[in-house]
C-alpha cells in the first residue's frame, strides 16, 4: 500500500505520530525538558542557522509539540503548522510576521470577542490598525482594502452568534488585493469546514475549545496552506528579504512553500516567546483522536437544542445557521454539511433579567466563559466575553443584553433539553 | 511520469539508491539554499560533487569545485540542478553527453522544464522537477516532522534508531498520509503562468 490518501479519522489518530525509535513507545511521549544536547559544534551552529532540521530549545520547538503541528496541518490539508500557548498567541504570531508599524489588516465585524479587544486595542499599540468589515456584506471587504492592507481576516463559524462565513467569496477578495486569507477556524475544526480547500492561505485555532476538547488546556497554532507567494511584490519583507539574525537568508526562497510556518517559528515564535508546553501538546493530540466522533455528537446535541429552544414559548429567537429557517442555512449546507458547530446564541423576551435567571438556574451547564468542552456551557456575553464592547458593537458582533451563548457538549441530549426545561420553565 | 505529483515511492527509490550527486550551480555562500542542500546531502552520506565555473579553485565543505559535468572525471548517479528553468536544457544536454549516463537528473524547487524531461527520459533517466532532496529526504525520514512540517506520511512501524545524533534513515516504512492540494494547484498554477 502506498500513497493512498487516508482519511480524516485516519488522519486525527495516526498523522505526525509513529512510534518512538529508541523505546518503541507508542503513545506520543511528553518530551519535558527545555533543551536538546547537540552532536558537536558544527551541528549547534547547523541547527542555529536553520541548515539543519532539529531540536534546539522548546521555546523554539518540541518533539511532542511537532507531533501535534504535523498532525493539524494534515487535518486542514496545509504544509506545516506552528503551535503556540494560546489563540490569541497564535493571532500575534501571524501579524507579526505580515505587518509593518502603519499597515492595515480587514478584518470581519462578527468575530469572537477577546479577538475584537486585541486587534483594535492591543494591536493599535503595535501600529498595525484594523478596518471592520461586515461578513453578511462581500463589498464591504473590498471598500476596506487599501495599499497599506497585508491580510484579511475572518472566522469560518463566529463566535458568539454561530454564522457561517463565505470564505470563497472572500478569498477572491483577498486574491484580488493581492493579500493572505487568514480563517480562524476554532468553532468548525477541520472536520466540520477546510477553510484551505475554500482558499484560505493561513488557518489559525485556538486549540483550547474543539481540538482539545476537553477543557484542560490552552493553546493556539497556526496553519500554512504552502498558497501565498510572498516574495511576488515586496509587501512582506519578513519572508521576501534577507533576515539578518539569520545571516542573511530569505526565509520564502529557502523553505518554499512552508515558509510562512518557518517564519512564524524563527521570527515570531523565537522572539515573542508563547511556547506551548509539551503537556498541553499532549493533552491536546489525545483530544484531537476523537475529534470526529466528538465533533458529529457536538453537532448532533446542538441541532437537537436549538429545535426545541425555536419551540419554546419563552424563547424570543433562535440563531444556529442549522436550523431550517436560519439565515445561513444555506451557507451552512455549503460550507458544513456535516453540522453547523455548537456553539450558537440565542435570545429570551425576558431580556437580560430571564438571561441572568436562567444561567442561575441551569444545573448540568457551566457558566463559565468558554466554548468547546465536553460539558455543555452556558454564557451571557454582554455581561463577560463582550462586556468591553459598547452597545451597538455588542448588537453588531451577535451579543446583545437579551443574548445567551451556548456550547453543547457531549452528553445525552435529553438531560440538555431536561435542564434547559426546568430553568426557562418556572 | 506524472511531474505534478510523485508517489513517495519513486523519490524514496532514487534517494535510497543514487550515492554521488553533481549539483550544478551549487554556491559555498552559506546562506544561499543550494549551500543547505549540499551539506544537508553530504551529511546523510552521499558522495557530494560541486559544479559551478565561477568558483573553479574553491571549495564547498571541503570538496573543490569543477566547471562542468565533463570535468569530474568519474561516473555519477545523479546530477541535481540549482539552475532556473530556463537554464535547465543545456545542464541536461551536458548530461546526456556523459559516458555512463547519470541515473537521475533532478531539478530543484522552482524549476521546471518539461521538454528538457522529456529528453532525459528517452535516453532512460529518471526525472524529478520542482522538488528539493533535502526537503525531501527530510520529509521521507519524517526528520523534517520536528519542523512542524506536514510529511505526508503515516506509519505504525518502529523507524530504526537515529545513527549519528538526531539524522534518521530512509529505511522507515510509510503510507501516504495528510495532502496538500492547495499549495500544489498554487505551484502548478504558478508554472504555467511563468
Ligand atoms: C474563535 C476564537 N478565536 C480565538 C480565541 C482565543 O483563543 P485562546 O483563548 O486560546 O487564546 C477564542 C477563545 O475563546 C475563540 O473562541
């Protein structure tokens, strides 16, 4: 047998891993250690210069975190991958590595909460100065384009409210401006949407929701889809030019089509410093094994909710793009035919009094600000995740004070819809 | 062959039974790509033969330069080309004067020359454009894995123990794994409009 293509189940058990050469050992091992023994002098200064593949400091790279990068960037069909302590890391790396202080990135309106705080607060500080676009509206992407713009930015599933983004559409944009596609693909996970495959040139996860899974540990990483040609017109430097901490080498015309990866690794990784631990690495690829069956249930449970919240007298609407009636049904059906993700909101005609009740109320639901567990969650956004935002901007990212954020997890769904009963019933 | 996608088993076949290598336009400027490959390649063990005319009298990590292909003066099994495509036709006619023919020609990443191809395959050579050795054997030893590089293979074999520090062996048993299709329509798509 040989060069058959496998699977996605195939792939989430087997890809990046094989049994350790000198123990035989099976499960991928935790490498605990901060460093790596050189065979001589020649080559450390091999490996320094980036002639050599290989292991020098786990700030830089680790045996149990490669196994976890080589494994997503077979999942999302990319040429290489970069983990990272967070998704938030994961989005510093990537601009650090496109952005000059004064450049422009578009990025999508709709967009999980602490990602809208970094990019029009955090990264301001940096020079690098976000315009808002509406994903519901394709022209409003190319009116934001400029000369200054470097990237575009969008999530495949947002978070909070679950729509669903036309990554086609907007990658022609993208193509277009002569700038990358990035796609936070967090809520779908690659068993759900390939945002490559719909032409995005750079993937990035927050690993701690539906990868990981199981609400243990935080991490990030970046995917390179090997698309991007970036010496073509001088705009990104940082892999067009001679790196001088490198002696002089050119990033892209050395590594080719995982050089966007490398750079993330050699310049940001290097430099910034979020090193994800080689547990978490751990953690995560064991979570990462039963993301297909995970993934189906997830999706499964949260259709079930949303049909009975939409029924539901005390329910003013429901927003989950797989339900029949939804706005992005039929974007839904494109992009996620297997399910449209768990995570949705949806809204009371109590308002933000019955929102606070029935967090209060629930006793399977964690209230707790996060998505992609296991356990199903519950949240208010206006009071937590989008407290920072101003009214019309919570209205506008899909949280609103009458909104509750969901994440179903895995349990049996009849005790779900059982507890979600008991809370909006009396 | 197909030149848009070779099986692994065609690029493990050469890299496992070639053993000197020429490499045209090879540079002993350090931070250049061909300088990497070269020593990467001589590192793994292959008898490693610099040629370039604007360097005749220096040497690349020891092993002194020659002009042409003509003037090594031995056989060799594979000649890999560091030239742009457009350069690619006279390197192979070279070669194919050669007495024993070479087994592989080898075009390094970026170039292509199909015609070119086509020739040395009439004579029997073996063809492989647009791809680097190093990148290459690193991704068939699963040694380029520690970059967090997608090897596009699978196993559940235990690989030999590295030999010397942390190089792997060819001799690891893969299936295909993970692919990349995207950045491979993006490289063909990027050929036919050069
Ligand atoms: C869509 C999305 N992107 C990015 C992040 C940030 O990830 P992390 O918390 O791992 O930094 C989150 C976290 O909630 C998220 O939901």
């Amino acid at each position: 047998m040989s060069d058959r293509l496998p699977g996605f189940s195939t792939l989430a058990v087997h890809a990046g891993a094989q049994p350790d050469p000198t123990t035989g050992a099976r499960a991928t091992p935790i490498y605990q250690t901060t460093s790596f023994v050189f065979n001589d002098a020649d080559h450390a200064a091999s490996l320094f210069g980036l002639q050599s593949f290989g292991n020098i400091y786990t700030r830089i790279g680790n045996p149990t975190n490669a196994v976890l990068e080589e494994r997503v960037a077979a999942l999302e069909g990319g040429t290489a991958a970069l983990a990272v302590a967070s998704g938030h890391a994961a989005q510093v790396v990537v601009m650090q590595q496109l952005l000059q202080p004064g450049d422009e990135f578009v990025a999508a309106r709709k967009l999980y909460g602490g990602s809208i705080n970094q990019f029009s607060q955090s990264f301001k500080s940096f020079g690098w100065n976000v315009v808002w676009a509406d994903p519901d509206d394709i022209a409003s992407f190319e009116r934001a384009v400029t000369p200054r713009t470097k990237a575009i930015f969008v999530e495949s599933i947002a978070n909070p409210g679950g729509s669903i983004t036309d990554i086609e559409a907007i990658s022609t944009v993208a193509r277009k401006a002569g700038v990358p596609l990035i796609v936070d693909n967090t809520l779908a996970t690659p068993y759900l949407i390939k945002p490559i495959d719909h032409g995005a040139d750079i993937v990035v996860h927050s690993l701690t929701k539906f990868l990981g899974g199981h609400g243990n540990s935080i991490g990030g990483v970046i995917v390179d889809a090997g698309t991007f040609d970036w010496s073509k017109d001088g705009k990104y430097p940082m892999l067009s030019e001679p790196r001088p901490e490198y002696h002089g080498i050119k990033l892209h015309e050395t590594f080719g089509n995982f050089a966007f990866a490398i750079a993330c690794r050699v310049l940001g990784l290097r430099d910034l410093g979020p090193a994800l631990s080689p547990f978490n690495a751990f953690l995560i690829l064991t979570g990462i094994e039963t993301l297909p069956l995970r993934m189906q249930k997830h999706c499964d449970n949260a259709k079930a909710i949303a049909e009975f919240l939409s029924g539901h007298s005390a329910v003013a609407s429901v927003s989950y793009a797989g339900l029949a009636s939804d706005k992005y049904n039929q974007l839904a059906r494109k992009y996620s035919p297997k399910g449209a993700g768990a995570v949705f909101t949806f809204s009371l005609k109590g308002g933000y009094d019955a929102g606070v009740s029935l967090v209060s109320k629930l006793t399977l639901f964690s209230h707790l600000a996060n998505v992609g567990d296991t356990r199903s969650l519950v949240i208010h956004p206006a009071s937590t995740t989008h407290s920072q935002l101003d009214d019309a901007a919570k209205v506008r990212s899909g949280a609103g004070p009458d909104v509750v954020r969901l994440s179903i997890g895995i349990e049996d769904k009849e005790d779900l819809i059982a507890d979600l009963e008991q809370a909006l019933g009396a | 062959m197909n030149h848009d996608a070779y099986p692994d088993n065609y690029i493990r076949g050469i890299l496992n039974s070639v053993k000197s290598i020429a490499m045209v336009g090879a540079s002993p400027v350090n931070v250049r790509p061909s300088y990497f490959a070269f020593k990467y390649l001589a590192q793994r063990g292959y008898d490693m033969i610099p040629v370039n005319p604007g360097h005749v009298g220096k040497e690349l990590i020891g092993k002194p330069f020659v002009a042409s292909l003509a003037d090594i003066g031995r056989p060799v099994d594979m000649i890999d080309i560091f030239r742009n495509s457009s350069h690619i036709m006279p390197v192979v006619e070279e070669a194919l004067a050669l007495d024993p023919l070479p087994k592989v020609i080898w075009m390094q990443l970026g170039a292509r020359d199909d015609a070119a191809a086509e020739k040395a395959e009439a004579a029997g050579i073996k063809v492989v454009m647009n791809r680097c050795p190093k990148i290459e054997y690193g991704r068939l030893s699963s040694e380029i894995s520690w970059m967090g590089v997608n090897s596009r293979t699978l196993s559940s074999k235990r690989p030999p123990a590295p030999t010397q520090g942390m190089q792997l062996s060819l001799n690891r048993t893969s299936v295909g794994g993970g692919h990349t299709a995207a950045a491979d329509r993006a490289a063909k798509n990027k050929t036919e409009q050069s």
